[in-house]
C-alpha cells in the first residue's frame, strides 16, 4: 500500500486545506474523510470531539496514512494533544490565522468569524495573547454557515444574509481584516467578498498548513512518487448529498465511499 496523507474534518470544510495540499504535493495518495455525520463540531464537547477523532485517525491509519491532517479548527483545538500523545506519525492541526491578520491590518482591528468551539478553546486565547499585540482582535461565532456549504448552499440569498448577520458587528468595530477561522468558510469566499466589499482583505490558513505538511512529511512520503496522484474520499454523512457536495467543491466525478 501507497503511503498516503490522512485528512479529517468534522464535513467538507477541510477540502479547502486538501485542495492547498495537493496543490503542493502533486503527487501524493491523499485520504480524506468527511465526518458528516456528526456536522458541525462547534457545538460539541470536547470529550466527543477527541472521540471521533480517535476513530476517524484510526480508520486512516488503517488505510495507509503516514501523517494526519486535522483540517478543522475546533478539533484541532480539542483533539490535537490527545492523538500526538496516541499516534507516533506527524499530526499537523489548524489554528486561526491571527498572526497574518494581525501584519495586515491597516485599521488595527482584526475580525476572526469562527465557530463557538473554536472561540472559546484554550488554544484560541493562547494565540491571542502570542499575536495580538495592541491590534484589537474582535470574534464572531458563525451558526450556521458550516451547514450552509455542507448543503453546497455557497452563494445564495441565505447565504448572504447569514454572512451580512456574522460580518456587520465585526465592520461596525472597525475591522478591515477577517480570519476565517474554520475551513469551511473559504468556500463562502466570494460570496462574503461581496457582502464586505474590496476594501476587507479575507485570510485563511489552507495553503500555510499546506506548507507546513510538506516541511513534515516522514521519509515514506518524501519518497513516494506516483505517476498518477490518488484521492480517497469517505463520508459518515448521507451518501448521495456527499458524493454531490464533493463534486461540486473538489472535482465532478469524485467516488465518494461510506464509512
């Protein structure tokens, strides 16, 4: 078997960060499970998120992962500790992009749109209290938009509104630059562009973590060349709405598998 590259994330949020992975490792057998079943992760306790990510490690371990990929903010938060203390292979996680923000920031004011879970981990205030400096950083939980792209609902007069409702207090203060602070909102890029106009620069954190899976890839991946890169996708989710939502996010035609 192929080494590959394991992805998690609590839906399809994390093919953002996939997309900025393949882009930099052209090559490479990538896995990726979409945890449907149990969208969205931001309102869920730790102890269960720490729980399906255990298993869904597992099940990539299993086939083939020789490094995991936690692309989801709130597992990251949640999850992270707990699998580099279980698993001996590379888990790189994700983390708002404050930092960046923080250098981009023109007005002095940094909007983070996030999940609850996200906003009120540890691991949030300790990035704060690392970036902000004399930047003011103001939050925003965002119910409702992970459901937005899990239904392939980008740009749609709900859609707007949703974003005009989570975007308007974070202008209001002042904000010039806005994290988007979980993997599915990249694909509502456009669409908040529109709402927030050319003057609010929009930063996420896909391709830095991509970089960050080519700096730690284990010597089985370094040295994995296949003429003909593979991608695995699997959904606890509903099948049928699964194999449409990828199609539409990562490419038409994606064989999308139960799990």
């Amino acid at each position: 078997m192929t080494p590959a590259i394991g992805v998690f994330d609590s839906g399809v949020g994390g093919l953002s960060v996939l997309k900025h992975i393949r882009a930099q490792l052209p090559w490479q057998r990538l896995l990726y499970v979409a945890d449907s079943g149990h969208v969205p992760y931001g309102d869920k306790t730790h102890d269960y998120i720490r729980e399906r990510s255990l298993a869904l490690t597992q099940f990539l371990i299993g086939e083939g992962a020789a490094a995991i990929v936690i692309a989801c903010n709130t597992a990251t938060a949640a999850a992270a500790a707990t699998l580099r203390e279980r698993f001996a292979l590379p888990i790189i996680g994700m983390e708002p992009a404050v930092k960046p923000a923080v250098a981009a920031t023109r007005s002095g004011v940094v909007g983070v749109l996030a999940t609850v879970g996200t906003l009120e981990s540890a691991k949030f205030a300790a990035l704060l209290e690392q970036y902000a400096g004399d930047v003011e950083i103001v939050t925003q939980a965002c119910p409702g938009l992970v459901e937005q792209v899990e239904a392939g609902e980008l740009d749609t007069p709900a859609t707007r509104a949703l974003l005009q409702r989570h975007a308007q207090p974070l202008l209001a203060r002042g904000a010039d630059t806005l994290v988007l602070g979980c993997t599915h909102y990249p694909f509502l890029k456009p669409a908040l562009a529109a709402v927030v106009g050319p003057r609010v620069t929009l930063i996420d954190t896909g391709e830095a973590v991509a970089r960050q899976v080519v700096r730690r890839l284990p010597s089985a991946l370094a040295n994995a060349s296949e003429t003909k890169p593979e991608e695995r996708f699997w959904t606890t989710g509903e099948l049928r709405v699964a194999r449409r939502i990828v199609g539409q996010l990562w490419a038409a035609g994606a064989v999308v598998e139960a799990l």
